[in-house]
C-alpha cells in the first residue's frame, strides 16, 4: 500500500513538472533544436550571426507570450520553411532520414554475420602434420644455433 501511495505522489509531482516544461519552454532549450537560418550546418547556439540573433529574440518572444515548444517551432517552420529544424520531421520522406541509417546497419551487420559463418563453415580442415624427419631436425636445430 506505501508503495502505491509513493507511486502515486511522485506521478503527481513529475508529470505536472514535465507538462510544465513544454508548456513553459527555455531558450537553451530551443538553441539545440533550431537552425541558423543563414550558417550551414550551425544551430542557434553555435551561431553568432545577426540573423541567428533575430530567431533568438523571436523565441524569446514567443516564450514570453506563454507558446509551447512545439508552437513556437510550428511557427519557425512557417516562416523559414523545415529546414529551420535540426532534426527532420519523422513524417513523410523526411522518415527516411531517421530510417535509413537503421536500415543499412541492420543490412551491413546481416552481411557479416551471413559472410562470417560461411568463412567459418567453408574451411577445410587442415591436414595432419607429419613429424620430421631426425636428420632433419638435427640439422634445423644446428642452423638455429649457429645463428644465436
């Protein structure tokens, strides 16, 4: 019973916490998610340029006026186009970008599993090794001591 009671109280405290944070998004939180619309290949936090400096103050305002994360992303998107997110959107054609990496280590790792038990199962077994003959064992073991 104490733990369905200790349960219960920490969902109470977490969740709301959680719903909080994407009602009641930061800037840091968004830097990390929004591109540079003007840098390639930088993100808000990374950029210091003049146009990274205006989509910051626009989440900051947007922020202040009470939009969520995802509202103020949905109105980036609007006004830059998809390209303002850092990760593409897991919808559409943009999926590929999640799913195809997934789909060619899966591929590479099913190739080399399939190519290592075929190496492993097409060996010969070696044949057994005859021992040598004393003649020419002794002369092997003088050249070898000859050279130390």
């Amino acid at each position: 019973m104490r733990r369905l009671a200790l349960v219960a109280l920490v969902a109470l405290v977490v969740v709301p916490a959680a719903l909080a944070s994407e009602a009641r998004p930061t800037l840091e939180d968004l830097e990390s998610e929004i591109m540079c619309p003007v840098c390639p290949g930088e993100t808000l936090e990374q950029s210091s340029s003049p146009a990274a400096q205006q989509v910051e103050r626009f989440i900051a305002i947007r922020i202040r006026a009470g939009d969520s994360k995802q509202e103020i992303k949905d109105r980036l998107v609007d006004q830059y186009g998809p390209r303002i997110l850092a990760a593409p959107p897991k919808e559409g054609f943009d999926l590929l970008a999640w799913l195809l990496p997934l789909v060619g280590a899966l591929g590479a790792a099913l190739v080399l599993g399939f190519a290592a038990w075929r190496w492993s199962r097409g060996r010969e077994p070696l044949p057994p090794v005859a021992p040598l003959d004393p003649e020419l064992e002794r002369r092997v073991d003088r050249e070898l001591a000859r050279l130390d």
